[in-house]
C-alpha cells in the first residue's frame, strides 16, 4: 500500500466507523424507548 493510498484507506475505515456508531446509537435509542 502505497503513502497516496493509505489516507484515502483511513478516511474509508473512518466514514464505516461513523456509520456505524451512529446506526448503534439509533439502536439504542430505540431499544431506550421500548424499555420505557
């Protein structure tokens, strides 16, 4: 892996763990309202 591909690569696994995270917080918050 070349250095001009490796910031374009962490941008990627930034933008999936974003994603992420906020679809976890979006369960959470459901799963939050269904207790309650």
């Amino acid at each position: 892996m070349t250095k001009e591909e490796l910031p374009l690569h962490f941008i990627v696994i930034q933008m999936v763990c974003d994603n992420l995270s906020e679809q976890f917080i979006i369960m959470q918050t459901i799963c939050d309202k269904r207790l309650n």
